[in-house]
C-alpha cells in the first residue's frame, strides 16, 4: 500500500517537472516565435518595383540590381497607372479651380507675348493688336468669373459670352484660340458636376492624391515633394500597398454616437460614394487586383542585405547594419572590461579572501549590485563617465598618457627579448621557429603601434555619448554577474586539484592559473555567456552614455554614439511617428537582436562544451 | 642510468635558477638537493627523522611528540584507527599541512637532516623532494602527457624532447607507460581508477623525489588495481624511499619494511614489520592487529 503511494508520488512529481519544461518551452515559443516571424518579414517580402527602383537609383546606400530589368519594369508599371492617373487629371480638371485660374492667367499673359511679337513681325497693326488684347482681357474676365462661381447657372451665365463669341477666326492660329476650348470643357464639368459640392470634392480629391502618392511616388518626371528619400519612392512593400489602396478604397469618418454623450464612433464607408460615381473608373481600376498588380508588380525578395544596409532616420528604408556593429561593439567591449576584472575580483574573493569585515563588506556589495535596476547605472555612466571622467583624464592624462605609452614599449620590448631568448636557449622544430618568429613580429606591431599611439595621440574622452562611456556602465552592470558565476565555478574545483598541484611544488599563483581557472572555465563561460546577453539586450544603460538614433557607422570608441538594436526598437517604438508606417522594421530590430543574442549564445555555448570535453576527456 | 643521472642534475639546475633570491640558505639548499646529487645513498641511512614533533589544528593536537626516523630506499607504512594522526604526520612532513589555516608545528621534523619548518625552508623544492601521492586519485583535467610534465615543467624544463624522455620514463616506472603509451594527448580523466592512481604516481615520480608519501593510496581502488599499486610500491623502493599510510593492516604487512602504529596522536609503536605483526611490545598494539578496536 504504501509502495503504491510513492510510487503515484514518483510519478505525479515526475509528470509535474516534465510539464513545467513543456510549459517552459511553450512560453519561450509562443514569446519569441511570432517576435521571429514577423521580424522575418523585414527580411523576407513581397518587393514591389518601388523596392526594386530604390535599390537601383540611390547609389550611395544601395546601389544594387539590374538596371535594364527594373527600367522596363518601370516601363510597363508606368503604362499600368497612366490610366489611373488620366481619370484622375481629367476629374480634377473641373475640380481645382486654382490651377484653372492659374492657367488662364498664364495664357493670356502668353497670348500677350505673341502679340506683342506678331507687330514686330509686321504680320498685325498696332491697333489690331490692341483690340485683340481688349477682347482677350474681357474672355478671361468671364472665364475666370465661371471658375469662381458656385452655382451652376451662374457659371453657365458667364461662359455664355465666350462660348457665342461671334468673332472667333480673330485668334485663329494665336493662343488665344484655347479659351474657346476651356470655355468648352468646362461647360461639360458644369453640365455634369454641382459646383456648391466642389469643395468637398476638391478636399477629397486631395486625400486621394496623397495616397496615390505613398502608393506609386512622384509621377514619370514631376519633382520629389521634398528631398526625403521617403518621398521619392512610392510602396515598396506589398503589404504596404495592400494597406493603403484598403485606405483608398474606404475612408474613415466619425459619427456621433447613439446618444449625444457617447464617444463618437468610426465607420469605413466606400470612398467612390464620396465622388457620386464621377470616379468609378478610377476604383474599378484599383480595386481590380489584376491591375492593381500590375502597377506595382510584386514579387518574393529575400533582402538579405537587411543585416548589413544602413537605413534612412526612422528605418524607412534600408536595414540595420550600423545597429549590430554597434551592438557588438558595444557588447565586446563590455566583456574586454568585465571579464578580466570579474573572473580576478573572484578569485581574490574566493582563494585570497579571508573572512574579514571588508571581504563581507565587498560580498554585501557585490550581491547588491546585481539587482539595482538598469536605468540606475544609466544615470550612474552620465554622471561618471560622461561628467566627471573626462574632466579627471584632462587633468591626468597629458602626463598619464605618455607613461603608459613608455611602459607599453617597455613591456613589448620585453616580451619579444624573452621570446627571441627562448629561441637561442633551447633547439625546437622549424614550426615552432615559425611560430614564435611571427608571434614576436605580431606582439612587436601590435605594441609598437599602441605605444606609438599613445604617445604620439593626445587621447581625450567626449563628454557626450560614445562607446567607451557605454561600455564602462555595461560592464559595471554585469560585473556583479561576472562575480558571482566566477565565485561559484572557481570555488567548485575540486580541492584535490589543488592539493596535487601544490604537492608538485607550484605556489598559490601557477596553481589557480594552470589548475584552477582551466578547471573553473566552462563555469566562468556560463556567467560570461550570460552577461554577454544581459549587455547585448540592455537599453536603459545606454540610454544616455551611448545610443543615438540617428548616426552614422561608429568609427571610433572615443567620439560618437552608436546605433543598437534594444535602443533602435525603443526608439521607434516611443519616438518615431513613422514607426506605424514601417512595422517590419520594428519587429526586425528585434528580431535580429534576438538572433544576435541566440548565435553569441549558441558560440559561447559550443566552446564552453568543448572546453568541458576536453577537461572531461570524452 | 648515466642518463637519469645528468637529467636529475640538469633540473635541479634549472629549479634553483628557475627562482632566483628565494629565501633559503646554500647550504640547506644543497642539503635538499644533496638528495638529488647522490641518488645511491646507502640504504638504510635515515632520511626522514622527527624529534618531540607535534602538529596542532588551532588548540587541538593531531598529533604529538613524535620520535621516529625513516630510512632511504625502504618502505614505512603508518597504520592506527581512524583520527590517530597519521594521514596529519605524513601530510607534515612535505607540510601540505599549510593549507589547513589553523596548522602549527613544534618540535623538530627533517628531511635529509633540515627541518623543514624552518622558516627559510623553501617549499618548492621541499614539495618536489618530498612527492605525494593522495588517498583519491586526483589527476588534473588535462592530458596524460600533460599530467606528467607538470612538475617538470615547473622547474622550467620546456624542450619538448627532454619532457618526452621524463613523462616515458616516469609513465613506465608506475607502470602504466603500455596501458596509455599510444593515447598521451588523452585527458586523464577517461582512465579507470587504478590507471589514474599510478598516473599520479607517475606525476609524483616526474619531479624525481627521494621520498614518496603515499596517503591510503589505494583505499578507492578494486583488489586488482590494489595488487599492481602494491607490486609497484615493491618496484619502487629500489630507488625511493617510500612511506605509505593505511587502515588495511594486511597491506601494510605486504609491502612494508618498518611499520609505525599510531593512536589518538601518540607514536604508539615503531618496528620491523615482521616483528610488530607477530610479536608486538606494546598491548595496545596487539589489540589493534588482532582485532579488538579500531
């Protein structure tokens, strides 16, 4: 009986653990899974030939395709919309009472020039040519008064007289003879449209041409509305598009609420009932998905290139390869500085350490360091290594900086005598002649150019964000992280280890170097791996020591900010108003942010089991 | 054997000009490594003596006012009950006892006539004198050829040939140079128990001692891998001076020359192994190997 109970308690505790890691890895799934798929998206699309076109034109950031292909992609896609765009102009015709007038000031002033040089010409009397001017004035009166009016039959009224104009073989083969001609299209405007809705139309017609241009771009030879690359290209993406024709198809409008006190309420009617049917071939055309295709021609594109492009202010366009240089500058840099003070901090704390007040002290510290917030270390880097240290390196480094450089050649000079020495001392194969020969000339540069460096180079620290400043407060933030994983996998060596090295006649110093850290490594990778994570993801800490959302590649980790992945997803999430536009971009910051992560940690992982085996003897 | 010669004098070179200026005098320096100069010092002379010695861990002692003297190129094993105070003698005499915080020595221990809790004593070259091999066999997590060129390598002997020629020899003297010839660059980790054992005794054997501690070295290991521990220990004595603590009485009767019994800290009873297994002066020792405690 009571082997039965414990063997339902075995198996009940046995279901619970397997159910908790299928919970687990069900979470990390369902939490990262779409987070990836979307993010995929940036990467893998539908490409319209607006894509294919920006990639072409802007040499400087792209510069890539074939330009025969996309020019007669282009070709035909332009043919595809020049209907559209017909429709559009011809309605518009009756509608934009502004460039009407426009034109017909522009014509009459034209009319004027070609009088003027007719007389000279001798072809017509000064007195024709002022007669005919007389006359041109008073049609464009008229014309213009129809243009301005708002009712239907008062505009008739005044394009009656141009219309019955008795005269009209005076202007034969002048300019003049178009007056005649927009007398009549406007007549059929009129005969056909109620001038009292033009407004409203005029106001529609605007919002339509505002997404025909998101859609398809300046038109074959009209110029950029700015100098935003953004507002050159039209959609590049299919789904982009497919969102805006949903936009240009149904319009948005506010109601009233059923009773006056409830919030007003948004209903999408179809906006071809704005337009009383005057557009239905326009709608027809870009509702029909075949020719809607055709204007745009989409097609499956693997934009690899999306982890290496730059991109324009806001991720319109391009990719984020600045944003990973940055982030595993960033990230490298952290672990140059905390590894080595992390692991050394540990194994004082652990081997030298006695149980004294202060090693409590600095215990109590260490614990407590790991869980302030980020954004605490944020501000601690402005104010430390923003404000206060370049002050101190002004003041110190002038005579610091050559020092160092000194003892850097010093040190170099050193090294390259003790290996030259090792060379003559003992008789090795001709490899390991090589191999030393060329770690010697390798230290030699290396040191030669830093001392040199420092020498030469006044370094000074900015004192807003750069790299260095970033680096620093990462690395204060996962020291405590270092500590801790390093503590932990240097104190569980065995002790027999160091007993038998000790036993062989090596002191305190060879026995941790030899025995115990190789022993302590695939541990001390383990907290490396961790926090290599923690500063790849963090943002608050960089928030005001390192990231900027506009920049170029970083080239130096002196001066200058970089861009990041955590803080290019932050900052277009919070800051950005063209983030809605451009969602791709967003999930693929993340996105690759997390595949990042994933392969640093995925390496880490592989050499910190190769490591083990190796201890392990597999 | 003329080339084991010159190697041995060409590291002890090469460990007291690996450190220059450390604190030990010439002449204790040459006593240590006098050793090393003679290695056919008559059998029978005593190497290891103790005088009134006595270890204490913090107020309490391990063990004390020891008076006994070990001779070369012989085997002496340490047997008594469990907490007598032989594994602390023996860890006292290359001084692992230091690692223990609280350790404090008095009284007079040598090794070739110089105390080594001397202040001036110079632990490595003491360490290297005095090899140990532990109770679990601890070899490092690295190869076997590795394993072996440790102590070499710490007196500063890097050429590559000169490590080959060591690790071979001290492999075959432990006898396991044919079970592990072909997979030096293995790690020492995937050998059973036995073979790790006589690998750390080969470890012990690379820094050519005079004296070899062994601490129960054969408590972890099956009856088989025992029997080739103890046929080596016999190979061994030719050239060392071997002192090996057990709680297996019957070991001790089998491989030793002298034994010594120890109780609650006190050098109960020291004598030639024949005649302390069958006709012991001491009572308390006759109930120990009979049986009745411990």
């Amino acid at each position: 009986m009571r082997l039965a109970v414990r063997g339902i308690l075995d198996k009940g505790f046995t279901f619970i653990a397997g159910a908790s890691i299928v919970l687990m890895t069900a979470a990390l799934v369902i939490i990262l899974g779409p987070m990836i798929w979307r993010g995929l998206g940036a990467v893998v699309f539908r490409g319209t030939v607006e894509f294919r076109k920006l990639q072409l034109h802007e040499k400087r950031m792209f510069g890539r395709g074939d330009q025969q292909a996309v020019e007669a992609e282009s070709e035909s896609t332009n043919r595809a919309r020049q209907e559209a765009y017909r429709i559009i102009d011809r309605f518009s015709r009756g509608i934009d009472v502004n460039s009407l007038e426009a034109e017909v000031r522009h014509l009459y002033r034209e009319l004027k020039r070609q009088l003027v040089n007719r007389v000279e010409a001798g072809q017509v009397s000064e007195q024709q040519q002022q007669h005919l001017r007389d006359e041109a004035y008073i049609l464009r009166k008229h014309l213009e008064a129809a243009y301005g009016s708002s009712s239907n039959e008062e505009a008739l009224e005044n394009l009656r007289p141009i219309l019955n104009y008795q005269h009209r073989e005076q202007f034969r083969g002048t300019i003049g003879e178009r007056f005649f001609q927009l007398a009549e299209e406007y007549k059929a405007v009129v005969d056909t449209v109620k001038l009292k809705d033009r407004g409203r139309y005029a106001d529609e017609l605007t919002e339509v041409k505002e997404i025909l241009y998101k859609l398809f771009g300046p038109r074959p030879g009209e110029e950029p509305r700015a100098p935003l690359m953004q507002e050159r290209y039209g959609a590049t993406r299919w789904d982009q598009a497919t969102k805006l024709r949903y936009r240009l198809i149904m319009k948005n409008t506010w109601r009233p609420g059923p009773t006056p006190s409830s919030p007003r309420v948004q209903v999408e009617t179809p906006r071809r009932a704005v337009f009383d049917g005057r557009l239905d071939g326009f709608f027809d055309i870009m509702e029909n998905d075949e020719t809607f295709r055709a204007m745009l021609e989409p097609r499956l594109t693997f934009y690899w290139q999306y982890f290496k492009d730059d991109s324009t202010p806001g991720h319109y366009f391009g990719g984020v390869g600045p944003e990973i240089i940055g982030t595993m500058l960033i990230s490298i840099m952290t672990m140059l500085f905390a590894v080595p003070v992390g692991v050394i901090t540990a194994a004082y704390l652990v081997e030298c350490a006695k149980d004294t007040v202060f090693v409590r002290f600095i215990r109590l510290c260490v614990n407590t360091l790991a869980g302030v917030p980020s954004i605490v270390f944020g501000l601690f880097g402005l104010a430390f290594f923003l404000g206060w240290m370049p002050d101190v390196w002004a003041y110190v480094g002038s005579w610091l900086q050559p020092i160092l450089g000194v003892i850097i050649l010093a040190v170099s000079a050193g090294i390259i005598a003790v290996v030259a020495a090792s060379l003559f001392r003992e008789s090795q194969g001709a490899q390991a002649f090589v191999v030393r020969i060329t770690g010697c000339a390798g230290i030699a540069a290396l040191d030669g150019y830093l001392g040199y460096a420092f020498l030469t180079n006044p370094i000074t620290m900015a004192k807003d964000a750069n790299i260095l400043a970033g680096a620093l407060t990462l690395s204060v933030l996962v020291l405590p992280i270092v500590i801790r994983s390093s503590e932990e996998a240097i104190r569980s060596v065995p002790r027999s280890y160091k007993e038998a090295s000790m036993g062989l006649g090596a002191g305190g110093l060879r026995t941790f170097l030899q025995v115990t850290f190789p022993a302590a490594l695939p541990g001390i990778l383990t907290g490396v791996i961790l926090s290599l994570s923690r500063a790849a993801g963090e943002t608050a800490p960089i928030l005001f020591t390192a990231a900027v959302a506009v920049g170029p590649v970083p080239n130096s980790i002196f001066k200058g900010g970089t861009r990041t992945l955590s803080y290019g997803a932050y900052d277009l999430a919070m800051n950005d108003r063209l983030a809605s536009e451009v969602p791709h971009n967003q999930y693929g910051l993340t996105m690759t942010l997390i595949l990042l992560v994933l392969i640093l940690n995925i390496a880490a992982i592989l050499i910190r089991s190769r490591v083990s085996r190796k201890l392990r003897g597999g | 054997m003329a080339d084991d010669m010159e190697y041995t004098k060409e590291h002890v070179k090469n460990a007291s000009a690996d450190r220059p200026g450390v604190n030990i005098s010439g002449t204790q320096a040459q006593a240590i490594a006098g050793e090393a100069d003679q290695p056919a010092a008559p059998a029978g002379e005593a190497i290891i003596e103790s005088r009134d010695f006595s270890l204490f861990y913090g107020d309490k002692a391990g063990v004390k006012n020891i008076d006994m003297k070990m001779y070369a190129r012989s085997v002496t094993a340490i047997i008594g009950p469990s907490g007598c105070g032989k594994s602390t003698y023996l860890r006292s005499i290359n001084r692992m006892n230091d690692l223990v915080p609280a350790a404090r020595a008095e009284g007079w221990l040598g090794v070739n006539g110089t105390n080594v809790y001397d202040k001036r004593i110079n632990l490595v070259n003491l360490r290297q004198q005095v090899g140990m091999v532990f109770q679990k066999p601890n070899p490092f997590p690295k190869s076997i050829y590795d394993n072996v060129a440790f102590g070499p390598r710490l007196q500063g002997i890097h050429s590559r040939g000169r490590l080959d020629e060591i690790v071979e020899k001290c492999l075959r003297d432990a006898a396991i140079w044919g079970e592990v010839k072909d997979e030096l660059k293995k790690s020492a980790l995937a050998l059973s128990g036995g073979q790790q054992q006589r690998l750390c005794i080969a470890r012990a054997l690379a820094t050519r001692p005079s004296v070899l501690l062994m601490d129960e070295p054969c408590s972890a290991l099956d009856p088989i891998a025992t029997g080739r521990i103890e046929d080596l220990i016999g190979e061994l004595k030719s050239e060392y001076t071997i002192v090996i603590v057990t709680h297996n009485m019957q070991q001790a009767a089998r491989v030793s020359d002298r034994t010594a019994f120890f109780c609650l800290g006190d050098l109960v009873e020291y004598d030639q192994t024949k005649k302390l297994f069958t006709n012991p002066s001491q009572k308390q020792t006759e109930d120990y190997i009979t049986g009745r405690f411990g």
